[in-house]
C-alpha cells in the first residue's frame, strides 16, 4: 500500500495538478488509514510488511472513520474519506482493484457521524472492542426512482 500511495499522490501532482496543501493532507490522511489498518491487524502482508490493498473492504473504511470520531470534527472526518475515495478510485482506473470499497460510504459528514457514533455506540457496551470483521455493516437503504 506504501507504494500505491507513493504512485497516488505523484498522479495528483503531476497530472492533476493538485496543490501542496491538498497532497501533504493526502499523505497524512492515506498513512493514517495504513497505519490504523496495520496497528489493528487487518489486511496484512507479513512478507511484504505492508496492508494489502485488495482486501481492504468498506467494513474496514467505517471502523478506521469510527476510530477517529471522537477525535477530530466533522470535516476532517469527510475529507479522510474524500482522501479514500479518490485513492481507491485511482486504483480503480489504473487496474489495481476491480471495485472500489469507499464507493459505498456516504459523502456526507452528518452520514459520517451518524455512522462513526453508531460503531462507536456498539463498541462501548461491549466488556472490549470487538475486532471490525465481528461488526455487522448496516443494509443500504435502496430508492426506487
């Protein structure tokens, strides 16, 4: 994943001509999402001592966002996920992944903070945190045009 994001925030310098500002927050936003995946055990490549990218799933997205609501506000909440969503849309594009998994979290910071607070909820009233794959993803509620 180090590399990916190495590859990822060139593209954003060189050919979308992204500010400094944008690929520093970036930076710091992707390495907390790897840092956070590597720390609680999840997609990791022993080999390689790296998160594997592939198997990153939005389960995973929603307990890294769920960990830090507490700690910062709502915005930076949304631009962490904006920060995800145009990483694995990157990957996506260049033929690394197939699917997205950020496709499916909501773009909004109240979505956002209802989800991280419902997450966080269940974690708090259990004796310990249980591990993301044990959480159950809330059904997608479907419109119907």
């Amino acid at each position: 994943m180090k590399e990916l994001i190495k590859r990822f925030l060139e593209h954003l310098r060189i050919e979308r001509n992204a500010s400094d500002h944008t690929i520093r927050s970036y930076a710091s936003d992707l390495g907390q999402f790897r840092d956070f995946l590597w720390s609680a055990g999840f997609h990791q490549d022993e080999e390689k001592g790296d998160v594997r990218v592939e198997a990153i799933d939005p389960l995973a997205i929603r307990a890294f966002l769920s960990h830090l609501y507490r700690v910062i506000k709502k915005s930076s909440l949304a631009r962490k996920l904006a920060a995800q969503r145009s990483f694995f849309r990157y990957l996506v594009d260049e033929g690394v992944l197939k699917r997205s998994p950020a496709e499916m979290i909501s773009r909004t910071a109240k979505a956002i903070s209802a989800m991280a607070r419902a997450l966080r909820s269940r974690w708090d009233t259990e004796a310990k945190a249980p591990r993301v794959t044990e959480l159950s993803v809330p059904a997608r509620s479907s419109r119907e045009d």
